[in-house]
C-alpha cells in the first residue's frame, strides 16, 4: 500500500476505540469494541477487543486490513513491562503494526486537550488517574491503581459509595430523608421491591465492575434532592481527582499559575457537580485553570503515532 496509514487505540474499562488516519490526513475509519483493561476481563477478552475494534476501523475506511506504519495504543491497565511485552507480542501475531508506541491513556487525554502538548490531563470514567507532561517531556501520574485501591473519583468509586448508602440506609444504620431518591431510583433500576433484594442482583457472575459503574449517574441525580449525597459522595471525589492532578503538577514542576488541564472519562464529562469542585479546589490551591474537554481521547492517540511517524 502506497499511502502510509497509523492508528490511535484508546483502551479502558468501558469501550476500545480505534481510528485509523492516513499521514498526513484525516480520519479515515473508525472502530469501536469492548472494554480492554486486562486487570479486570483478563488477556484474552482484552486482545480480542483490541483486534475488533482494529478490524472495524478498517471496515469502516473501506479498506482491506493490514498492519499499519505506527499504532500508538493507551490502554488502562497495560503499565508494566511485561504486560507491554505481551502487547508487542500480539502486534506480531495479529498483524496490527510495524511500529507500536506504548503509552497510558491519560497520556491521550494531555495530546488531546492541551494545546502545546504539556499540561495536566485527568480522567475519571470507570476508573480515575492524572498523568501529566512538561514542557521539557518530563512525565508524571497520580491514581490509577485500580478498583481495590484506588480510582477514587471514578464512576465506580461513586456508585460503589451510592449502594454503600443504600445498604446502610435499608439496616438503619442511616437514617434516610423521606422521600429517599436514592433507594427509589436504585430499586427501580434493578426492578426489586426493596434493597434486600440488591445481594442477589448485585452478586451475580455476569454484573461486573462496568455495570457498577454505570449506576452513577443515578447517585448523581439523586444528590440533586438528597445534600447528603453530595455532601458524603461527589464532593469527596472532586477533592480526590483535584489532589491527583496537584500531585502531577507538582512533578512536572507546576506549584502554581496557568495549568492547561484536559478533562475526560465518561464520568467526569457528564458530572458537572464533581467537575465543578475539582476546578475550584484546584483555585484554592493557586492554580489558574485552563481546562478542555476531550470527547475521544483516540485523537489523542493519532497525535502521538504521528509524531512517532516522523521522529
């Protein structure tokens, strides 16, 4: 094939998402599979949403696939070397690309949405970290330890904390406002008469930590009439996701002033309450923010293959 062609992947515990571009040129194909986090669905599910979701890009471009000139994957939970070495190994087999280029997705989120390539990036979607970069190329990141020890902030974390109230709620170790939104809308969403009911729906092999996760968007209309849920649960998890992004900009040598910061993951971009305390947390702490969005951290991703292109 005469045209050089490189890939972005953006892998997480939610969705893959592979674009596939021509150098130079636009988007020419896009793919889309299953969550890739090999900490949570282990490495066979994760390398087959990787190949999908590559394979799809390629459907969608009209082409016949073949492995590309660079592919720059940022995948949640690839950070040791040994699990690099496997993606290397899958590259191989799969005939992904000639050249990988290996990064943490938060590095996406900072190609993305900061607009010289340095900055802070924050993402809290089913898990939460802050990875950052100098002007200099000096890395840094904070969080991402994952779902036992970490990704406070997250949608995870947050519904995992709305259940926790429920279940406190139900015994009367809480006492609950009336009406109680949040047990409501939980019950609803689960179809069950009351939270007794909740062990066996929740303990079931197929309700895995996504599917936890997306109930946090009920906690987060709850908290709407219910302060305490605000008060106990989303404004701990901005404070929780601003203290990640101050430790990374301190590593990167940022104490305080201008700090480009770009926001992504599922959860973070549709909670404007736990959005909105991260900002102003970051303000008390001297910080002037200047803050983008970042929809599809897969450009990210074709930033940085393209770079690696022409390096």
């Amino acid at each position: 094939m005469s045209r050089a062609l490189v890939l972005g992947i953006d892998g997480g515990g939610t969705s893959t998402k592979a674009w596939l571009a021509e150098d130079p040129g636009p988007v020419i194909g896009r793919g889309q599979a299953g969550p890739s986090n090999v900490k949570s669905i282990g490495p066979e599910a994760a390398r087959a949403a990787l190949d999908l979701a590559i394979s799809r890009s390629f459907d969608d471009a009209g082409l016949g696939r073949c492995p590309v000139d660079v592919a720059c994957l940022g995948l949640a939970g690839f950070d040791r070397p040994a699990e690099k070495q496997l993606l290397e190994k899958w590259s191989d087999d799969c005939g992904w690309a000639h050249r990988l280029v290996l990064v943490n997705d938060g590095d996406l989120v900072v190609a993305a949405g900061t607009l010289d390539g340095w900055g802070v990036g924050v993402i809290a979607g089913t898990g939460s970290i802050a990875v950052g970069r100098s002007k200099t190329g000096q890395s840094a990141r904070s969080g991402g330890w994952g779902y036992l020890i970490g990704d406070e902030g997250s949608g995870y974390a947050v519904a995992l904390a709305g259940l926790r109230k429920v279940a406190r709620r139900a015994d009367g170790r809480e006492s609950p406002p009336k009406p109680d939104p949040l047990t409501s809308r939980i019950c609803e969403q689960f179809a069950i008469a009351d939270p007794s009911g909740l062990v066996a729906a929740l303990y079931r092999t197929d309700f895995d930590r996504a599917r936890i996760a997306g109930l946090a968007p009920i906690v987060v209309e709850a908290s709407r009439a219910d302060r305490s849920i605000f008060t106990e649960i989303l404004e701990p998890s901005g404070i929780e996701l601003a203290r990640m992004v101050v430790a990374v900009a301190h590593q990167i040598g940022i104490d305080q002033g201008p700090l480009p910061l770009a926001k992504a993951g599922s959860f973070l971009l549709k909670c404007s309450e736990v959005s909105r305390v991260l900002d102003d947390q970051l303000g008390l702490q001297g910080f002037e923010v200047h803050s983008q969005v970042v929809t599809d951290p897969a450009e990210g991703a074709i930033i940085l293959a393209r770079r690696a292109f022409f390096s």
